[in-house]
C-alpha cells in the first residue's frame, strides 16, 4: 500500500509542471495599481510574496501574470492604466463594476501588452476618448460599457485586432458616426457582436457592415442615427439579432431581408419607417421577436407571418397597419407570450384563435375596430396575466368580468372605453366570487358603469391602481376603499359620486408610509407590455413597472360636498391630489402642508373659503396649483412656486390679493391699531410669566431661608422660640402698662 502511495506522489510529480514565483517587477507594478494608488478593500495580498498566490491573479507555468480578475471588488479612484504596462503576459484583464475612473489614451499600455485577449473595464467611471488603436492583434473581446467615454471612435481603432470577436461601447457618450467599417480591409473581419447602443450616434449607418460575414448580433438603439437602412445589412446572413429602436430611421423595411435566414431577433421600433411589411417575412423560420411598434408601416400583416412558428412577441401597435384580424390563424403560433397589436386599424371579430396559443401571457388589441365579446374559451390560457382591449367595440361588460374573475393569473385588466351598453357591476354574482386575487391594475373607464362603487373590489388585496373614471357611478366613496393594503393611483373622476371624503380614504396604507422591505421587490410587478400614456408623438410616457406610476387621487367632477378633512394630511406619500369641480365648502386645511412630496393640487370650482395656508409655500415639488373659482381671501402666501404659477390658478376668488395676480393687497382702516395691540398683548404674554417666576423664587428664599434653617439647626430652633417667648412678653407687659396709664388719665 505505502508502495502504492509512492508511485502515485511520484507520478503527480512528473506530470505536473512547476509554477514558478512571479517577478519582483510584476509584483510591484501590481502593489503600485491597486494598494497605493486605490481606494480597495484588501486583498490579503501582503500575505504571500508569490503574487501568483494572490487573489484575482492567475499567472502561467513561468510565473508571468496572466490572468488579472477583480470584478465587483469595490476598487476606486483613479486608476492609471500605464501601471499595467509591466505586466507583459496578461491574457485577460477584468476590472468591471468598480469605481474606477481616469483616461484610456495612455499610449504606455496599449503598447506593451501584445497578448491581451480579453479586455473588461464596464461599469466604471472611465472618461474621455478612445486611444487609436486597440493593444494587440490577438485581442478577443472589448466590454467598455456603461462609462463616462465620448468623442469619435477613430477610424484606426480596429486596425490589426484580426480576431477580434465582441466589442461592447453601449451606454457611454460616444459620437460621430456608427463604426459600421469595422470590417473592411485591416480590421476586424471575424467580430460576431457589436454593441455601440445608448450613445450619441449620429447620422447615416454607413456601407460596411455587410462585409461582416460573422456578425451575429448588432445593436445601436438608443442614439441618433438617421436615414434608411443600409442595403447591404442584408449581406451580413449570419446575423441573429438587428436591435435599432428609439432612432429616426425612415423608409421602409427592404424584402431582401428574407436573406437573413438565421435572424431571430428584429427590434425597429420608436422609428419613422414606412411603407408595407415583406411579403416573405414567413420565410424567416428562426424569428422569435418582431418588434416594430411606434413607426409609420402601413398595410395588413402578411398571412405567411403565421408560419413563423418559433414566434414569441409580436409587437406591431401605434402604426398604420390593418386588415381582418379575425383571417389570421394565430393557433399556429404555439410559442408565442407577447401579442400586441394596439392602436392600428384591425376590423373584424375579436379573433378565436389566440385561444389555441396556450403560452399567451399578454395580449393588446385596444383602439382598433375590432369587435365582438370574451367567451370563457380564454381561460385555457392558463398563463394569461395582461389583457387590454381598451376602445373596441365589446359587448356584455358583466359577462365579460365574471369570465376574466376566473382568470386566476391575470395582473393588469384594461376594458376601457370598450362597452357603450353599460351595466351595474354591484352583482350578488360578483361579490360572491373570489376572482382578481393577482390583479394590480384595472381599467374599466368609459365603459358607461351605473350603480355604486362595486363592493367586489374590497377583495382586491393586492390591487394598485384603480381606473374607473368618465362612468354613471352614483353614491358615495365606500370607506373600504381605504383598507386595501397596496392601492396608490385611484381615479374616480367624472362620475356622479355624492356625499362627503370619506376620513377613512386619509389612510390608505400605500399613501401614509412606506412599504416594508419584504414587500417591495414584490411590488415591483412589471407590465408585460409597456404601458403607454400620451400619444403617439410623446413616446416617453411608456410605464414598464407598476409601481412608477404616480401616487394619485383624482375625484374631479363629481357631486362630493362637505368639508375637506383634515386627516388628508396622512398622505405623506401622494403626489397628486384632484378634488375640483365639487361642491366642498369650508377652509382649505392647513394640514395639506404636510404632504411634502405632492406635485399637483387642483381645488378649483368648489366653494372653499378663507385664505390660502401661508404653510403651503413649504411645498418645495408643488409646480400646479389650481384654486380658482372658489371664495378664498387674503394674500396669497409667497413662495416661489405659488409666485411662477399663472394667474389663472386664483381667478375668480375675488378676497384674493397679491402676486401673481394683478390685485395688490392694500392696508385695512384699523389694521395697524390691531397689530400694535396684538403686539402689547405678545409682549405682555412674554412678561406675565416672568412676574410670577419672581414671586415664587421670592416665597421659596424667604420662607424656606428662615423655616428650613430652624427645622435643620437645634440651638438655632430653641433660640427662635426663646426669642418669640420674650417677644411675647413684651408686648403683654406694654400693652397692660398701656391700659393702666389710660385708666388713670379717664379717671383723673
């Protein structure tokens, strides 16, 4: 056995190499980068004097440092790259997700090292421009993503990087023009993925990139680039993944795109193209996503899109495109999640086959001509959680709710503006059921709703924002909307809602504090489609997460009386407030002041009266105040924000003076005797107290000085007593001598 035990040390030591120490040299260099220059945390790297040993740090057979891997360390300042110029051997140099900062254009660095493969400086704090050339012919990879970097990429950049592979410039400030001769003559033939997205690009993509036999994927969304795509993009057949969103392109989408047989990925929207949709596109097997929302194509969607089995978002909405979408199979598009189709010209009937696509998680058809109603056959799309078919034309709003009740995944619900027949939602039928126990979002504005508030929606534990304006509501605001737990964007405006604000509406959970850890990653719900606000031209007001929507409650134009309440300054939290077009009455409560994140409040057209809280000038984010029409008094208080405000905001509330409106507040008769009074009464307020501080120290030193030293001192007591005694005596014996000499003086 020990035998045995021999032969294999013996073998492990004739197979594997020695490794030698590193150099005193590299060991320096490497002490000088990153511990005396650097803020880091330690490595524990005075611990060996083998730097090989050392974390981060690989090194080869002969002990020359190879591998330099130090990702997310918490390194920071500025790192002078020069320092590395001594490590000749490096392969791979990883230093991303630090705190670095300083130039890249040291000459020293990208000299020396010759056989640097991979190169990752992302998501630090690196500035400036791009050196001329890369470091060596046999570089690999470059990731400079998310830094400070800008200017031109040069046009030597590339020059002798032969195998270069992947380069990564995205979210950075570079400019000029995209760098599409990356692979002409004496550059960088073989790279596969190119990043260049979230810069300022600008100008036209130029020739070149289909010279790029191995490109795979391209993206440069997210800058400035203009004019039609180049045609010879369609050259590049490797390519898997075309990502040109929020650009100005324009023209239209050429037919030759069919050449590019392995592309699974097309992302083009938020451009200005136009023109139809190949006719071919069904060609192209390998498509997976097809997003070309937020553009000017025209046309119907080509029936051979229908073979692209391996679909799984289809995004075509706020173009021009039509035709009847009841023709389309969707049923053989097993794969596909995403189908958002809203904002076009669609006719025809609700289609049936998207019933058959059992991976559906979103579907949007909203604002197109679209008819019909919802069978109970959707909820064999067990993975459904998005639906809106906001503004077509539905029928039957009851039957519809009591089906998608049943819909147990759903989590975003917009039905608006889709039913003109209108129906009361107060159904024994619905309050009895236990649906919608996911949904964070529902919309059910315009849709002609009669009756009160539906009680079903007490159950909604997990609801955040509630849409149901421009109906027939009647009656009050129940007070068990305020208990649900997670709601914050409520809009119950434009109804025929009577009674007073509910105290128990000042409470909502959401509103008056802040969520606990453990609940808010579950908060973060993200929309399966962006939801968008706005029109078509604004392309900005797109939501992806629910919770980024704004804290709000609107219940404008409405029939709600009585006074303001007081507790509505418990929501710390809102930022919008909308109670006009009422009938409030009484003052605006001061307690509104402590709303110190709200950034629009509109008390217009009620008949609110008294002065405007001077407190409200503290409202450092108020930018729209409306109180106009009401019958409010006194000056308005000055801030910097009520002074920016139109006039417009105070018309109509005649007691009101000062700016911004025209009226200046002028001296009452009487005033100034008032204020002197009311400033002797100040005055006098502050003395009083002071009287009476005097008196009792008086009491406490008098009585005290001479009690306590009686009560503590023995002799001192029996003297005291002694003393009154004989006091006593005297007067006594005066007054009998007194009374004596006047009886002798009546006498005589």
């Amino acid at each position: 056995m020990a035998l045995v035990f021999f032969l294999v040390l013996l073998f492990s030591s004739i197979i594997s190499p020695t490794v030698h120490a590193c150099s005193q040299t590299e060991r320096s260099s490497l002490l000088a980068s990153f511990t005396h220059t650097l803020s880091s945390p330690p490595f524990n790297w005075s611990s060996s004097i083998n730097c090989c040993h050392w974390n981060g740090i690989s090194c080869n057979q002969d002990g020359w440092v190879t591998h330099l891997i130090l990702p997310s360390k918490g390194i920071k300042g500025g790192f002078k790259l020069a320092s590395l110029a001594n490590l000749t051997h490096l392969i791979h140099i990883n230093l991303s997700h630090n705190s670095l900062y300083g130039s890249l254009v040291q000459t020293e660095l990208f000299l020396s090292l010759k056989s640097l493969e991979v190169l990752d400086l992302s998501h630090n704090l690196l500035s400036g421009k791009l050196p001329s050339s890369l470091p060596s012919s046999n570089i690999l990879t470059v990731d400079l993503s998310s830094n400070h970097l800008h200017g031109a990429i040069p046009p030597t950049f590339f020059h002798g990087a032969w195998h270069l592979t992947s380069f990564n410039a995205s979210n950075n400030s570079f400019s000029g023009s995209i760098p599409s001769s990356i692979c002409l003559q004496h550059s960088s033939p073989l790279i596969r993925h190119l990043d260049v997205s979230s810069n300022n690009f600008n100008g036209t993509i130029l020739p070149g990139l289909g010279d790029c036999s191995k490109l795979q994927v391209f993206r440069a969304h997210h800058n400035n680039i203009t004019g039609l795509l180049p045609e010879d993009i369609y050259n590049a057949t490797e390519l898997e993944e075309i990502a040109l969103h929020f650009n100005s392109l324009y023209g239209a989408i050429s037919d030759r795109i069919v050449n590019l047989t392995n592309l699974a990925i097309l992302d083009l929207s938020f451009n200005h193209l136009s023109g139809v949709l190949p006719l071919q596109l069904g060609k192209q097997s390998k498509l997976s996503h097809v997003i070309l929302d937020f553009n000017y194509l025209r046309g119907s969607l080509p029936p051979s899109s229908m073979n692209c089995t391996n679909l799984i978002e289809v995004r075509m909405g706020a173009n021009n495109l039509g035709g009847d979408i009841s023709t389309l199979n969707f049923s053989t598009l097993s794969r596909l999640r995403k189908l958002d189709l809203f904002r076009s010209n669609f006719i025809g009937n609700l289609p049936t086959s998207l019933y058959s696509c059992w991976s559906l998680q979103a579907i949007r058809l909203s604002v197109n001509n679209v008819q019909g109603q919802i069978h109970p056959e959707i909820l064999s799309l067990k993975s459904l959680s998005f639906l809106s078919l906001g503004e077509i034309r539905l029928t039957n709003l009851a039957g519809a709710i009591k089906i998608l009740m049943r819909c147990k995944t759903l989590r975003t619900l917009c039905l608006s503006g889709s039913f003109i027949s209108g129906a009361n939602l107060d159904d024994n039928g619905m309050v009895d059921h236990d649906g919608f126990q996911n949904l964070r979002a529902l919309s059910l504005s315009w849709c002609e709703i009669t009756g009160p508030i539906p009680i079903w929606l007490s159950k909604l534990k997990n609801l955040q924002s509630l849409t149901l304006d421009h109906n027939r509501i009647t009656g009050s605001i129940p007070s068990w909307l305020g208990t649900l737990p997670r709601l914050f964007h409520m809009r119950l405006h434009d109804n025929l809602i009577s009674g007073e604000y509910p105290k128990q509406l000042c409470k909502l959970p959401s509103l008056v504090y802040q969520l606990p850890e453990s609940q808010v990653d579950d908060d973060h719900y993200e929309f399966e489609l962006p939801v968008i606000f706005g029109s078509k031209e604004n392309p900005s007001c797109l939501q992806h997460v629910v919770s980024f929507l704004p804290p709000m409650i609107d219940v404008s134009n409405n029939n709600m009386n009585g006074s303001i309440p007081t507790e509505i300054g418990q929501l710390m939290l809102l930022h919008t407030l909308n109670l006009s077009s009422n009938n409030f009455s009484g003052n605006i409560p001061t307690q509104i002041s402590n709303l110190k994140n709200l950034e629009a409040l509109d008390l217009s057209r009620n008949a609110l009266s008294g002065n405007i809280p001077s407190s409200l000038a503290s409202l450092h984010f108020l930018h729209a105040l409306n109180v106009s029409y009401n019958d409010l008094g006194g000056p308005i208080p000055t801030s910097t924000q009520l002074q920016s405000l139109n006039a417009s905001a105070f018309e109509r509330n005649l007691k009101l003076c000062g700016a911004p409106i025209p009226d200046e507040c002028e001296p009452i008769k009487g005033i100034d005797a008032a204020d002197k009074k009311n400033n002797h009464d100040v005055d006098s307020g502050h003395q009083l107290p002071w009287f009476y501080i005097f008196v009792v120290l008086g009491f406490i030193v008098g009585f005290w000085g001479v009690c306590g030293s009686l009560i503590i001192k023995r002799t001192w007591r029996h003297a005291y007593f002694r003393f009154t005694d004989n006091v006593q005596d005297w007067v006594y014996m005066m007054m009998i001598v007194s009374m004596n000499r006047m009886k002798r003086k009546l006498r005589g």
